[in-house]
C-alpha cells in the first residue's frame, strides 16, 4: 500500500516539474546587457532568453561531478482522482533556490579551475624583467604625459561599442553542430562564463571599467554628459599637447636607437640567446666576390653580380662620400694629388662595434680609435703602394676591406682611381689609359650600380667622368648622380638654376636612375663625421634650394643617398644572382666533362692537392738518404776525392820528390809538401767533395724515375726545390777543423802492417800510374798528328804544325836515350842544341814549342819507369820490413801511395760519419722549410705547377665552390624574404 503511494507522489512531482518548467519567466541573465548575453549564451536568442524542455528520461550530468545520474523509468498510472495540495509556491522556491546552488557552485569551481590554470600558464612563461632593456624608457613613463582617464572617458559609450562588435548568436548556431564533439569541454567552459557572469553580477562598480547593465549607465548621471563633437576636440587638444613632447621623443630614441642596436648585438654576442650567429648576408655576397675577383674567367662565364662602383674625377669627392656611407675617415687624403692607385672594395655591414678588417687579415681596427683610424689609413696606403708595380703608378689588384658598425647600409662598394684628364710629373705614361681601362672593365658589368660622382665646386664642362658614364650606361638604367660640395656650388655659382638643371638631369647628356645633393665636409681633413653630418643637416635646413624647391627633400644628404643605393644594390642582387648561378652551373658541367673525357683514371686535384701530393713525394725522396748504406757512401767519396786531388799529387808531389838521388830527400820533400797540402787545400776540397756527392744523391732520389707512378708534372716543382735546398744549406764549419787533425795524423804514419797492404799500395799506384801514361799518350797524339797506321788506314794526315812537333818529338826522344836520368827540365843549351838540329833539317822550331814538348816526352817517359819501379817492388815488401838495408831496391813511392790511400779511406770514412749524422737531416729541414715557403707563395706555386691538367682542375674548383656559395647566398636571401 505505501509502495503504492510513493509511486503516485513521484508521479504529481514530475507533472509539477513539467508544469514549472513550461512557465514563461525571466532568467536572471537577462538583466545582463546584450554583449554579455551573446558571448555567454550562444546558443540562444538574445532576444528571447528560454531554456529548453526538461526531458526526464535522458541521461543527466552533473557540473561537478561529471557522473552520469540514475535513470527513471516512467511508471503506468492510471489517471483517476488524487489529492491536489496547495503546496506549489514552497515546491518553486526550493527549485529555485537549487538552480542558484548549482550556479554558486559551478561559479565556484569554475573560478577555481581558471585561477588554476592561469597560475599553470603564469609559472610556465619566461622572466622577461632582464630584457626591459629592450623597450625604451619613455614607453614606461606614458602614463606620466598622458591622461589615460580622459581618455577612457572620450571613448564612445558600451553600447556603441556592443554595435562594433561580431554576431556572436550567428557564430553560436555554427558551432551548435560540433557540440557532441566538444561537450565535456564545452561544459567546463560554460562554468567557467558562469561563473563569469556570476562575478560580473556580483561585482561592485570601482571594480570594472566598463559596466555592461543598464542599471550601471543610468547611475552615471554624476558626470557631465559631453556632446560627441566636443569630445573630440578635447581630444585633439589633449594629442596637440603631446606631439611636441611625442617629437622630442622620437628625435631622442633616433639618437638612442644605434646605441640600442649596438646593445642588442652585443648581448647576442655574449650568448644570451645560446646560439651561434650565421654569417650576414652581405658577408656571404662579399665572399663570392672575392672568390670571383680571382677566377680566371674562362669559358665566357663573366662576373655579373652587382656591386655599387664609385668613379669620379680626380679630387670630386668620391672618397669622402665613400666615407660618410661607411661613417668613418677610413682613406688616406691628400691636397690635390692621387691618393686612390689600386680599386679598394668596401663591404659595408651591420655590427656591434665599429670596426674594419682586411680580407687576408684578423687584426680589426676600432674606427672609434683616432689611432687605430690613422694605422688603418696608413695600411691601405702601404698596400696601394705595395700593388703598384715598378714603372706605373696606378694598379688593378683590388685590395678588399669589410667595415662593419651599428646602422650601416648593407652594400658592397668599390672606390677607383680618380679620372684625370692631362698625366703630370712623376706618373707613368700610360696611367691615364689605365685608369680608364679600370673603370671601363668595373662598369662594363650589366648590373654594376655606377655611382657617378661630380664636383659641384667647378664648372660642369670640366667633367670627365661623365662622359665616360654615358658610354658605358647610355640609358642611365643604373647610373645614380652625386653633386657633390654643394655648398661651395651654392656660393659660387650666379645661376641657382644651374645646379637645378644638373639634379634634374638636364645638364649632362647623361642619364641616371636618381639624383641627389650632398656636403661632404667644409674641406678639413681632420672633421669627424659627426661634424659632417651636422653641417650637412644644417646647410640644407638653411638652403634657399629646398627653400625655394629647386631640390628635393628626398634628393639631400649622404644618409638619403646611402637609403637609395643600397635599395637599388639590394634590387639588381635579388634580379641578378640565380641567373648567374645558373651561368656558374652549366660552367661546372662543361668542365667536369671535358676532365671525364681528358683524364678519365685521374682524381680532380687541384694546384694546392697537387702541391701537396708532390710535398710528401719530396719528403720521402729526402729521408730515402738515410737508407744509403755506408759502404756507398764510402766507395763514392774516396773515388771521387782522388779524382779531385790526383793530379796534385802527381804533379805537386809525386814527381819533384821523384827528381831526387836518394831515399832520404824524397821522404823529406814528400813530407814537406804533404804537410802544406794538409794544411791549405785538402780538408776544404774534401768538404767540397762531400757536399757534391751529396747533392747528387739527392738529385738522383729526387729525379728518378718512379716507373708507371712517375708524375712528370712535379718534375719542375722537384728541381726547384733541390736548387733551393743546396742553396740554402752551408756545411758545418767545424768539419774541416777536425778533418785537417785526422787527415794529417793518417798521412804522417808510414807504417805498413802485412802484405795485403803492400800490394794493394801496388795496385792502387799501378791504376794511378797507367791512367796519367793514358792521358799522356792522348796529349802527344793530339801533339803530333795520327801515326804511319791511322794515315793509311783512315787517310788522315798532318797539319803543319803536327808535322813540325813530330820533328821535335823524334829529336827529344833521341836526347833522352842519350840520358836516361836526365832531369825533368831542359837546359838552354840543351834547348839551343835541338833547335840548332831540326834547323839543319829545314824546320823552324820556337823555343817554347820545344819545351812544351819536351814537358809531355819527359812525362811518358817517367811513367812508364814509374811502372816498371812497382812491378820490381811487388817482391819489396820484404826489404820494406827491413827498411830496405842491404839492397838495392827503394820502394819509398810505394809507401807514399799506401799513405795517400790510407789517408783518402780515412777522409771517406769521416765524411760519411758527417753526413749520415748531421748533415742529411740538416738538408731535410732545409727542404722542409723550402717546401712551406713555397706552399705560402702562391705566385711560386703557379710558376712552378702548370699545364692544362692543373689549369681544368683549379677552374673546377673555383667553379664548385663559386656555385655552391651562391646557392648559399639565394637559400639565405630567401629565408630573408
């Protein structure tokens, strides 16, 4: 019975609450404005809030627990008479106090869940408090010049700006069909605009700026209603008053703003970001250039890449206005003479600090520093100096200079000589046609910017240069126009007009992209720049030719100029360079198959690969020295150091000591004069010996063919090097200090220990003996002419002369068969006597003739007595043992050739000692510092490495890298983009 009355009661409730629910009543959102009931309810009119029936058999959720409630089921109940309480007015308030619990609540928690994740995201972001740095100090004290509650109160009113504002009921409906996607979400957002509201509701007046009821805007009747109109000029007032102070403030963050960059740049450097910088632009650009300043142009790939080239007259200003772009005094100057005599190339780029450096250098020169200014001047003027050759005085070796600084424009400069008109005193002949051929191959590149630099001070029918422009652009299509000491123009010109006419391009026939004006100073070489600019700004603030319009505001100053160039280089760059890469790339492909064609088995080694290649070739040549055995070097030293000193022996020695009676005399002369060559001539010619042989040794490692590895193209490169080397390398100075010791102590001893010695004595004299009677038989043939044999075999026959020293030869010959110890000159009788004889015979003899003669008869006739002396003292070595008492036989020749052959193997044996110890591996360090000098000489290097192999493969290298840092460059200057 009570189950049945319990389901009964739960039926009245649901009909109750379906009654309740269908009732048309106001929501407590709206009261909210119309702004506020669009953006927090979407999905409902705003013009009729109602909330949509209640379905009692869908699943339910809950806001905060997000759990799905119990489902009812509907129960069949017949519909028959129930008992009907007037109880309806407690049921709606309790509903109506739940639905503001359960708005507390979800405002509650979604007040919680946004503070949370506010703090999540808060503790997430960076601490940006040490870069407040970066914003300027004004901006922190606007609220000091400005009046922002005025001008809260000048803005339109809410419902104005409601008006402004998106159909959010339109973008609500849109979005209705997503909302099965997006509900969990959907419902943690809606709790959180709940709550929103609830605080929006809750909130007290101060709190907001803005109150979106109409409530709120009826209660502002405390302030004065302001028409629209003079709103506005409250307004302007209020913006009057501060533009001056706006102003002010702009000129000031102008004059901060370098230092601000400078800042930044530096902080950059210091690593604050953790990163490493690339390299700028216009580095990677200036870097092309100079590969392409030295690339042989072959194959007709010409430079067209853009560079700005500043020509003049000589003395017009060019430098100067070189100098105001790159805002430093970087140039030397002179009064009237030529101080530009090479192309000087200026790669201007942004930086933290203010410095130059030079391409082939790392020293950097602060341009903030007068003394670094003036070491930096007197650099370049080294280096023009250094590029001219003997005989000329301008020259076309390019010297390449980078300045960076805070604010420069990005370009790439090139200053040429001065164009002269008459070639005065002290120059070369031919330096006008140079300098015309300088500007003419600068200029003559399709996309060079020509910057064109007249003097305003001097009549423009003087001018030069601008003839030469109009040759080479006749169109003007990269021709810009600088007039330059325009303040000088202005005083000293009648016409004002004049000048007009020249910036409008009416004067000169040629035509130019742009015009402009500029003051480059008041003629004082030692102005800063800053002064400069100063008297240029204030020239032209006081010129009656902008007063009067006949320039341009745009047309003045080195600042607006230096805007407009780099624009138009930045221009022609992105126009110019993929075409020339493409240019570089189709270059690449034909010199990489004319290499597969010609050298199909070789590597591409360019002249450095090669340079390097024959280095360790040369190095190994070189240590390949010490693998010579000692025995070689003995056996070479002591056969070449007899052929040296043989003949002095003979002639010096041997053959006066000879000329004496008995033993005593000839030991004592052969002792005499052995001591005296000791002491003179033998340890330097055997110093001399030893460097000969070895030098070549080492010609022979080094020019020894290496079978099929033998390279012919190293070959030059080798001999140089050798040349080098011997010239450079100096034998120690001691040697022959210690060799003369050891050379005289061999040649005092004389005692000889066994037999083998004696014979090789022998034998050693015999080879001696036989060679010199060689010799000899040779001089006398030449003497007399061929014998009865060769006449009738060879029909060959005699000069006068022959005839005539064979007549003096046949009487000579009779003379010593008379006296066979006749001695080794003639006496004037005796002479007189075998003049007198061929006389009879019909022959005229001079006595000289006869002396000379009888110098060779003699000789042949004392060696072959000589050898017939050493074949009797074979069997002497008993007799030498006894020192030849009681006999015959003195063998003192033999023991005087057992000395010098003793004293020769001794000399051999220390030479090799010097050499294998020291002085080999002084020659190598000597090749090696010859190498590393020539790897340093470029010019050497190219002298010495030729040929069309050589030649391919440095153009394909250059090529390769010319092509890939232009690919570099496009990639960067896109990303730029």
């Amino acid at each position: 019975m009570w189950r049945t009355r319990a389901a009964a009661a739960c039926v009245i409730c649901r009909s109750l609450a379906n009654s309740s629910y269908g009732m048309k009543r106001k929501s407590a959102l709206q009261n909210l404005h119309l702004v506020s009931r669009s953006i927090h309810h979407p999905y409902y009119p705003s013009s009729k809030f109602q909330r949509p029936p209640l379905r009692i058999s869908i699943k339910l959720f809950s806001s905060l627990n997000r759990l799905p409630l119990r489902k009812t089921k509907l129960l069949n109940v017949k519909h028959g008479y129930q008992f009907h309480r007037n109880f309806w007015l407690a049921r709606l308030a309790s509903r109506l106090l739940k639905v503001r619990y359960l708005i507390l609540g979800s405002a509650v928690g979604g007040g919680y869940t946004a503070k949370k994740t506010y703090d999540q995201w808060k503790d997430m972001m960076p601490d940006l408090n040490e870069y407040k740095w970066i914003v300027p100090d004004f901006v922190w004290e606007l609220d000091e010049h400005i009046d922002f509650e005025k001008l809260i109160k000048a803005l339109p009113d809410a419902d104005d700006l409601a008006k402004l504002l998106p159909d959010f009921d339109k973008i609500g409906e849109s979005f209705t069909s997503l909302k099965g996607f997006f509900s969990p979400g959907y419902n943690l957002v809606s709790e959180v605009i709940g709550a929103s509201d609830l605080l929006l509701l809750l909130g007290s007046p101060g709190e907001t700026a803005f109150r979106a009821t109409d409530q709120g805007y009826d209660n502002d009747k405390q302030f004065k209603k302001i028409s629209d109109k003079e709103k506005i000029d409250q307004l302007q007032e209020e913006l009057l008053r501060t533009q001056l102070k706006y102003q002010r403030m702009l000129e000031r963050l102008e004059k901060e703003n370098k230092e601000l960059r400078k800042l930044v740049l530096q902080r950059d450097d210091k690593g604050i970001h953790q990163r490493k910088l690339k390299k700028s632009l216009i580095d990677m650009y200036s870097e092309v250039l100079d590969i392409l300043s030295d690339y042989d142009a072959s194959y007709n790939t010409q430079d067209h890449l853009p560079r700005v080239v500043v020509v003049g007259d000589q003395s017009a200003g060019k430098t100067s206005v070189l100098e105001m772009i790159a805002q430093a005094r970087i140039f030397p100057r002179g009064s009237g003479e030529m101080m530009t005599r090479s192309p000087v190339k200026v790669t201007l780029s942004e930086g933290p600090h203010h410095v130059a450096l030079f391409k082939d250098s790392s020293r950097e020169f602060d341009l903030t520093k007068e003394e670094d200014l003036a070491a930096l001047r007197n650099e370049i003027e080294i280096r023009m100096r250094n590029s001219v050759k003997e005989g000329c005085t301008v020259s076309t070796e390019t010297i390449s200079l980078s300045v960076k600084g805070p604010g420069l424009q990005r370009m790439v400069l090139v200053d040429l000589p001065g164009v002269i008109s008459t070639v005065t005193s002290g120059m070369a002949p031919d330096t006008k046609e140079t300098i015309f051929s300088i500007s003419k191959a600068y200029m003559q590149n399709p996309n060079a910017i020509i910057l064109c630099i007249q003097d305003g001070s001097v009549d423009a029918e003087r001018s030069i240069v601008t003839d030469l422009v109009s040759q080479m652009d006749p169109q003007g299509k990269r021709t810009i126009f600088v007039l330059t000491k325009v303040d000088l123009a202005e005083k000293n010109v009648a016409s004002p007009s004049r000048i007009q006419q020249i910036i409008e391009g009416k004067l000169f026939p040629m035509k130019a992209l742009g015009y402009f004006a500029v003051v480059t100073g008041k003629g004082n070489s030692s102005e800063s720049i800053e002064s400069i600019k100063e008297y240029e700004e204030e020239f032209f603030q006081n010129s009656k030719l902008l007063k009067t319009c006949m320039l341009k505001a745009h047309q003045v100053t080195t600042k607006n100029l230096s805007l407009a160039v780099s624009d138009c280089f930045w221009k022609m760059v992105r126009e110019s360079v993929e075409q020339q890469a493409d240019a570089f790339k189709a270059t690449r492909f034909n010199l990489e198959t004319e290499w597969k064609n010609n050298y199909p088995r070789l590597r591409e080694l360019d002249r450095n690969e090669l340079f390097e290649k024959a280095k360790n070739e040369i190095l190994d040549e070189v240590i390949s020295l010490t693998q010579v055995t000692p025995k070689h070097w003995e056996e070479i030293l002591q056969k070449t150091l007899w052929e040296r000193v043989s003949t002095h022996v003979i002639e010096n020695i041997y053959l006066p000591a000879a000329q004496t009676m008995n033993s005593g005399t000839f030991n004592t002369t052969v002792d005499i004069k052995l001591k005296q060559w000791t002491d003179k001539q033998l340890p330097n010619k055997a110093v001399e010996v030893a460097w000969e042989t070895l030098q070549e040794e080492f010609s022979r490692f080094m020019t020894e063919p290496k079978g099929k590895e033998h390279d012919d193209i190293f070959d030059k490169l080798k001999q140089a090097v050798k040349e080098e080397s011997i010239k450079r390398h100096k034998w120690n100075e001691r040697a022959e200090d210690s060799l003369r010791v050891i050379q005289h102590n061999a040649l005092e001893d004389r005692s000889i220990s066994d037999k083998q010695q004696w014979d090789a004595a022998i034998h050693f004299m015999e080879e001696t003996l036989q060679s010199r009677l060689k010799d000899t038989e040779s001089v006398i043939e030449d003497m007399v002419g061929p014998d009865w044999k060769k006449r009738w075999l060879y029909w060959i026959g005699r000069t006068k002369e022959q005839n005539i020293r064979n007549e003096t030869k046949n009487e000579l010959e009779k003379l010593i068969k008379c006296s066979e110890e006749h001695a080794a000159y003639l006496a004037n009788d005796e002479v007189t006597t075998v003049r007198k004889n061929l006389e009879a015979r019909g022959v005229t003899v001079d006595p000289c003739l006869i002396k000379d003669t009888w110098h060779q008869i003699y000789r042949r006739y004392f060696l072959k007595t000589a050898l017939n002396h050493c074949n009797l003292c074979r069997r002497g070595f008993y007799y030498y043992q006894r020192h030849f008492v009681d006999s015959e036989l003195e063998c003192n020749d033999i023991v005087l050739f057992w000395r010098i052959q003793r004293m020769l193997a001794i000399t051999a044996n220390t030479l090799r000692q010097q050499l294998t110890n020291t002085e080999v591996r002084r020659l190598e360090k000597n090749v090696k510092e010859v190498l590393e000098d020539f790897a340093e000489d470029n010019e050497k290097k190219v002298k010495l490495l030729t040929g069309k192999r050589v030649q391919l493969a440095e153009d394909l290298k250059k090529v390769r890298e010319i092509q890939e840092k232009l690919e570099a460059f496009i990639e960067a200057l896109h990303q730029e983009k």
